[in-house]
C-alpha cells in the first residue's frame, strides 16, 4: 500500500473516529491485528461491543466507500471478530454484538459519512 494511501486512510480512521464518539460509542481498541488482517475499531455502542470497519475514498468512480467492501473482506473480517472475542473470552457475552460499517467520501476537499449498522456477516 503507498504512503498516500495509507495517509489517506488513517485520515478517514480519524475521521469516522470522532464521529463515533459523538454518537456516544466508547472506543475499546483500534487497529486490532490478526493473521487474517485488521479491525479498524472495536468499541461500545452502550452494552453491545461493536466491531467496526472503515474505508475512506476519494474516487470519483465509487458512488460509496461500501461498493469497495467485497464478500471476501466481509468474510474475514467475521474470522478478525471471532478471534477477538475468542481470545478476550467473550463469545459468549450476554451483551451481544455487531459489525458496523463506516463509510468516508472525500469529494473536492468536503467530505461525507455513511454510518451502517448491524451489517451483515456470515454467521459463525
């Protein structure tokens, strides 16, 4: 991945961050890596642990970030969350939890955010 676009996603990271935490969700962890890859931020939206992916564009070719979300990614991205939750022990937490998508558009310096909830992942 080139610098720019590592730059760029951090950015957006920031960006969907702090509109996280305006809604009210507490970060836990950021950026959490495994053999399959990376969850951008797991956190809690009140007593539900939310893993959360995001993705930044810029592309004027994508309507939205998600269209870049392929089946693959979302299937790994089940595989990162079931080892978290194994690891940490709470795969059985009462609590429950979700996946959240948050999608950041730069478009000529502004930018948008598109905040799906409980998006769905292949069951485990």
């Amino acid at each position: 991945m080139s610098k720019v676009r590592k730059r760029l996603g951090a950015w957006g990271e920031g960006i969907a961050r702090g509109f996280l935490e305006k809604q009210g969700y507490r970060i836990e962890c950021s950026n959490y890596r495994t053999k399959q890859g990376e969850i951008d931020l797991i956190c809690w939206d009140n007593d539900q642990m939310v893993f959360v992916e995001i993705k930044t564009s810029r592309s004027m070719l994508l309507k939205t970030p998600q269209e870049g979300y392929s089946k693959r990614q979302r299937d790994r991205f089940r595989l990162m969350a079931e080892n978290y939750l194994a690891t940490n022990k709470l795969r059985n937490k009462p609590s429950g939890f979700r996946f959240d998508f948050v999608g950041v558009k730069i478009v000529q310096n502004n930018h948008t955010i598109t905040h799906l909830q409980n998006i769905e992942i292949p069951p485990f």
